[in-house]
C-alpha cells in the first residue's frame, strides 16, 4: 500500500514511515475498497453483471485510484453492451496509474479492431432510432429495428430490455420470455429484465388488452339496428412510462433491501478486523518511537553540554553571539525548521572564531544546506500544498528548493505540474523539458518526457 501523502510505501503502523502521515483512515478507506472489488470479482465470476457493477462502482467511490476495480468495472460494462462507458473507464484507469496497467490494452484491442466499433455504433443508433419510433407509436419497427441492432450487438442489454417491453406491451409474453431469458444468460442480476420475466410469467396464458371499449351505442340506418362498438387506443407512452417506473421501483428495493445491506455488513466486518489488527502492531512502533525519543534526549543532552561550554567565551569579537547561531541553527535543523536554519547559518560569522571545533560544526552544517534528506523534506511540504491545491503556495516552496539546487528533480516536477494546473503550459515546458535533459533515468523522467511530448 502506498502512502497518499508522499507515494511511500506503507508499514504496519497508524503512520507513515517517511512523512509522518496519519495513514489509519486511509487503510480503512483503501481495504474497504478492495472489499467491494473483491464483492464485484465473485458477482462477475456467477455471470450477475449488474450487481458486480454496483460493487466497484461502490469500490471507486472509497478509492478513485483503485485501478483493479475500474478496470474490471470498463471489462462488466463492455460485456453488458456499454462499451462507450467501458472505454471511459479504462482511460480514467490508464491515465491515473500509467505503468503495468492492463487498461491500455484493452484500448488498444478496442481501437485496433474497427469493424467491431463500427458495428457496436450502427447497433447503438439503431436502438436510438427504436426507442424514438416506440416513444411515436412504431412499436413494429421499433422491434425489427432492436432485433437488428441485437444481431450486429448480441450483448447489448439495453436493446434486450426494450424489446422485452414492447413485446410484453403487445401481450406477446411468449415470445418476450424468450427475449428476457437471453438477456439474463448474459446477465443473470439484470433487475429490469428478472421484473420483465415475473410479469411475463404472470401473464403467461392470459390475454392482453391492449384496447379498452367503451359503451355501445345503438344507431338506426333505414329499418335495421346497427351497434356500432367505439375503441380508444391506450397511450403507448403510458404504458412505456409506467413499464419503466416499475422496473425503476423494483430495482431501489432490491438495492435497499437485499444488496446494500450486505454490502454495508461485509465492509463493516472488514473494518472490525483491520481496526484489532491496527492495535496489535502498535507495539512495535511505541518501540520505534521510545528509541527515537532516546536518541533525541542524547542529542538534546550533547547540545546541552556544548551550550555550557560556549557560554565561557565572552569578548567583543562576537565569539558567543557565534556560538549561539550555531547552537540555534542545529535545534532548528534538527526539528526540520529549514528555512529558519538556512537564515540562521547565513548570519554565522565563521571568521570570528579560530576554534577547531567550531569550523568542524560549521562545515559540516553548510554541508547538510541543499543535501537531498532536506531537499526531500523541503518538498513535503510542497506535495501537500499541492494535494490541497494550494498551487502558489506550492511553487513557493519548489523555488526554495531550486535556489539550493537548481536541478533538484522532484522540485522541478512539481513546479511543472502547479504551471499547468494555472493553466500556464508554456510556463510549465521547461520545467519537464529540463528534468528530461538532466535526469534520463530519474523518478519523474517518464512522467515530464509525456509531458514534453
């Protein structure tokens, strides 16, 4: 698992290693996720296609980053006949995790094969042409329109569904069955199409009345008496409406009442173990921390001991206001306060004091200005100003950075990046441009050359 905060990677503890990051939620959120993907993998696996859709849709909206999930989301949703959908999904995928992900395979196999977009688009225009004929009274060529887009797309279930009402409209319930039972071989959860098979089965060996009479009237011609019978055609949009209304219904109370309950149960029961886990590793961590506040009474103990010392030395050459610079600038380098530390180092007069032992503690303080533990520290910083689109804030702290190291990688990356979120790409060139030309084989390099072009 990986750090939000900074990409690390994640240990056993409520923190993260490198930043610090309280990373416990993020745990939670994350397995939560990979609960419902693992709910939609086994639904997809019993061919229930819309119930594993709700599952990883339900896991993106934990973890919008839980590539596994949406690529498995583009692979239900191109096999139910959505394929415009499918691909949407696969290019959020691949944009959001670019390396060893399938998604751009899958593009690739899609883009390559165009008779097979071209007839997936002819069957998806046709539907639209029998959906505007049903809506304008054409129930028979809207049917042969559906039946010929089902042949060009035999898993479009979408055409399977409209059929399968206009059939159960026109009291053809025989023949709608066997339309819902093939529809339901590529999707046995299909709640629309398993509502149409109950009604169709309901029927089954009734007539339909598709016309309703009203009273006859009695009229006279010459000697004889004619009944003329008079007949008012139902309103097939009405019909069509209410058909969708209660497949709509049937749905919400199949999700409310059978589906998001468990759901809701399996993810509060992986909760519930993460969370005893959690506190069983704490342990090792108090461990950590306990050493680490060791060490850093030892320190505090030996910058103590040369406080002491420094304050023996008075005179009017500045040897103590020397010393105390000094002394002020490790506290602050050690709490991580960089900037103060470099303002610190800068008023230190190094040729007031001839001390051995002070030029040792003076060098080796300028040799830790610009190296890369506090560069990287540095630019902790700018991630989470930049993770909270603070953008100038962000590019603030990266100059800080640069005036250190003016190649500095992930520096000049974040710069880029916050130019182009401004909207300002020619700002953002040669930032990328740069980390191509001085870092071939750095972190960010794949990263800027896309960018670069």
């Amino acid at each position: 698992m990986i750090c939000y905060n900074c990409g690390s990677a994640l240990g056993s503890g409520r923190h993260c290693l490198h930043c610090g990051a309280d990373v416990a939620l993020y745990k939670k959120i994350v397995r939560s996720s990979n609960a419902c993907y693992n709910l939609g993998l086994e639904k997809a696996r019993l061919r229930n296609l819309s119930g594993a859709a709700a599952d990883l849709r339900r896991a993106l909206e934990f973890d919008k980053k839980n590539y596994k999930a949406r690529n498995l989301l583009g692979l239900v949703l191109f096999e139910m006949g959505e394929t415009v959908d499918a691909l949407s999904q696969w290019v959020i995928s691949s944009q959001l995790t670019p390396e060893n992900n399938p998604a751009g395979e899958y593009l690739n196999r899609v883009r390559d094969d165009r008779a097979m977009l071209e007839t997936i688009g002819s069957a998806i225009r046709g539907f639209n042409q029998a959906l505007d004929r049903a809506g304008h009274g054409s129930e028979d060529l809207a049917e042969i329109q559906l039946r010929r887009s089902i042949g060009q797309h035999p898993n479009f279930l979408k055409a399977y569904q409209l059929l399968a009402l206009l059939l159960l409209n026109a009291g053809e319930n025989s023949r709608a069955l066997k339309i819902i039972k093939t529809g339901l071989s590529i999707d046995s959860g299909n709640v629309l199409l398993l509502a149409y098979e109950k009604e169709a089965k309901s029927r089954n060996g009734k007539p339909h009345k598709d016309k309703k009479a009203r009273p006859e009237i009695a009229v006279s011609l010459s000697d004889d008496e004619v009944i003329v019978p008079h007949y008012t055609e139902r309103s097939r949009i009405k019909q069509l409406l209410i058909g969708a209304a209660a497949a709509v219904a049937v749905m919400l109370s199949a999700y409310f009442f059978l589906i998001k309950p468990s759901i809701d149960r399996d993810v509060n029961n992986t909760l519930n173990q993460n969370e005893i886990s959690y506190f069983e590793k704490t342990e090792g961590r108090e461990a950590q921390i306990r050493e680490l506040t060791d060490e850093l009474d030892s320190l505090k103990e030996e910058a103590a001991k040369n406080k002491e010392q420094l304050e023996n030395f008075t005179g009017e050459d500045g040897a103590v206001t020397n010393y105390e610079l000094v002394l002020t600038a490790l506290s602050q380098y050690w709490n991580k306060d960089y900037k103060s530390f470099i303002t610190t180092y800068g008023k230190i007069n190094s040729e007031a004091i001839t001390s051995e032992a002070f030029i040792s503690v003076y060098n080796r303080l300028g040799s830790m200005i610009g190296s890369d533990s506090m560069l990287s520290s540095i630019m902790d910083d700018a991630v989470k100003l930049f993770n909270n689109y603070k953008f100038s804030d962000c590019q603030s702290v990266c100059r800080e950075c640069l005036k250190l190291n003016p190649d500095y990688e992930k520096a000049l990356y974040y710069m880029g990046l916050c130019y182009e979120a401004l909207g300002d790409d020619a700002s953002a060139a040669p930032y990328f441009k740069k980390i191509v030309e001085k870092h071939p084989s750095g972190e960010f390099y794949e990263l800027a050359k896309r960018r670069v072009g």
